[in-house]
C-alpha cells in the first residue's frame, strides 16, 4: 500500500530512531603504550568500527537521511545517490536498504573491492569514475537522470549533526573518558573527509569550554592542509590515496575554523602506522585510522619532551577487514604506496 507522503516520511524517522536505540554507545580503547603512560600521557581510541555498517560514516549517513527526510527531501521509491570514497557509501546503503529505497554510489574505480561489495550486499549499485574529482558532477547528474536525491555530504555533514549535544559523537567521548586519568582530553585528532566530524567536535568543545584542542592530520594528495594554511578555495588536486580522509577540493563542511592544529602525513607513514597499530591492537584497522595514529605519535612525544601530562584521543574509523586487497596486500603496496620499510623503522622509535 502507497503511504502518504506525511506518513511515509513518519515511519521513515522511526524506523532509522528505532535503529539508533538497537545500537550501543561505541568503544573507547585504551593504547597500551608504556613509553607515555609512564610519563602521565595517555593515548585512547573510540572504536567506530562497531556500529552496524562498520564505521564512523555510519553517525553521518543516520544524520544525512534525518536531515533529508525532515526536510521534506525524500519520498518513497525515490534513488539516493551520494558520492563517496567508500565508506559513506556503506553506511547510506544501509539506511537506504532499511527504508526500501534504490541506491547508488558514485565512487573512484580505485576504492577497495571490499566496500563495493558492501555496498552491493545492501542492495545498492555502484558507478565507477576515473578520478575523485569527476564524483560530483556525476552523482548530480545521476540525481537529475532518476529524478532521485542527491545526499552531498561534502555540503551537509558540519550540518546535518546537532553539534550542541544530542547524542553526537563529541558528548559521547567526554562522557566516556570522566572516569580516566585525564578526564578532558588536551587534544582529540580527527582525520577530515568532509569535515563534518571535525566541524562538530570543534564546535562542542567551545560550546562546552573545554580546553581541549583539535588536530586533522591530513594525507598526501589531500588539499585541506593547504586550505587551511592559505585560505584558498581555488585550490585542487588529485586527492588522497589515504581512502575516507583527504579531499581534491575544499569541501564546504570543512571548517577551518574550528581546527587548532593540523599535521602532514606521508602516505608511508600512514600505512606503517596502520600496521604498527594492528599489531598493538591485535586486531586490522584502516589505513585512515593509521593517519590518526602518527599525529598522536607526533603529539604524545611533544608532550613527553615538554615534560607535560594529559590524554590524547583519536578515532578507529573502520576496520582493517575493508582492505585485504589493498592496503594489506604487500604487492599492492608496493605498487601504490612504495616502500615503508624507513616509515616502519623511524615510527617504532616513537612506540
């Protein structure tokens, strides 16, 4: 039976509500890493991976669909079309299976197999492009052609997420770390696709008052670093190789503003760190949590060397399970990324 549009749009918020009450607040992981506890500096993860698409995207993708829906933007049997590194894609392929809509990611041909075939085991399709750049005229295009909606998280992530509170991912971490050592982290780095997640934390932070800080360690390729040191809007590259974090463009829901700090990752590093942390963890993490990684590295041995204290904190953005093809395949590094062996060498002396 063909609902109102009213009561489509009605069922459609409780059912994706309903799926955020089924779902537990994710982890946060100690790093057992007694280089720095010794000295007072203690280093955590919140594990993103667990949430029921597999990682942070999951938050925006939810917050995405209550935007649109609120906004009287989707209706039933309308395609969504989004465009996506890869693990966006995921997740909204998830709500959009939930709500019984069409789908289609719009991605580089050089995302992982793994997240193409989730996105399929969702129900959704994908279209393949030559370059990140070519992602958004095309999903526009495909938004247009199916008379569908066009999501754009570039455009809506630092907006779609009540940055105030509301069970967003910033409340939850200075919820979860009042019991620890130090409470209030000094710093929280967070690696920027769209920048949403930077833009919400950053926000709440003064919001709260908090003396934390925000580091976004930025992958080769990626034009935010830059953006962020000049200002220019004009600026454009080839993208990151990094996948979930780095941008050909500056994207409108990185803000700048609210970011204190940023830090320029080699490709190398990112990877090596990526392995290092796997082993510590003894578990697979993605290659943007490896990004993550090496700015808290960077930051934890400021520290010690200034003879100061504190907690710094970071995200497992996905699990290393989306990447056996890629970037946990040696050959495929060697071809893509080059040699890591120094990144290896010179990381393991910060361990």
């Amino acid at each position: 039976m063909k609902l109102s549009k009213k009561d489509w749009i009605n069922q459609a918020v409780l059912k994706i509500e309903a799926d955020f009450c089924r779902s537990v607040d994710t982890h946060i992981i100690p790093i057992p890493l007694k280089n720095y506890s010794n000295h007072g500096i203690d280093l955590y993860l919140k594990d993103e991976s667990t949430h029921p698409s597999g990682s942070l995207k999951h938050r925006l993708a939810r917050s995405l669909f209550l935007y649109a829906l609120c906004n009287n933007w989707l209706n039933q049997g309308m395609t969504v079309i989004e465009a996506s590194s890869g693990s966006t894609a995921v997740s909204e392929a998830y709500f959009a299976n939930m709500l019984d809509l069409p789908f289609i990611a719009v991605m580089p041909k050089n995302t992982s197999p793994e997240k193409i075939e989730r996105v399929q085991f969702y129900g959704g399709s994908c279209h393949l492009v030559d370059h990140s750049k070519e992602v958004y005229e095309v999903a526009k295009a495909l938004a247009v052609k199916t008379q569908g909606h066009f999501m754009d998280q570039f455009t809506y992530a630092e907006r779609v997420t009540d940055w105030r509170g509301n069970n967003n991912i910033a409340q939850s971490i200075f919820s979860q770390m009042s019991l620890e050592r130090h409470p209030i982290p000094k710093w929280i780095v967070i690696g920027a696709g769209t920048g949403g997640t930077s833009a919400t934390i950053g926000r709440y932070i003064r919001y709260q008052r908090y003396p934390t800080e925000v580091c976004v360690p930025d992958p080769e390729g990626s034009v935010f670093m830059a953006y962020y040191l000049t200002g220019d809007q004009s600026l454009s590259s080839e993208g990151s190789r990094i996948e979930g974090i780095g941008r050909p463009r500056p994207e409108a829901s990185f803000i700048p503003s609210v970011i204190d700090r940023m830090i320029a990752v080699k490709d190398q590093d990112s990877v090596a760190s990526m392995q290092i942390l796997s082993d510590i963890l003894g578990r697979k993490v993605g290659p943007s949590t490896g990004t993550n990684f090496v700015a808290m590295l960077n930051l934890a041995n400021e520290l010690k060397k200034n003879g100061l204290e504190g907690s710094i904190l970071s995200l497992l953005c996905d699990s290393g399970e989306r990447y056996h093809n890629t970037f946990y395949d040696s050959n495929w590094i060697s071809n893509n990324i080059g040699d890591i062996k120094a990144s290896l060498k010179r990381l393991e002396k910060l361990i």
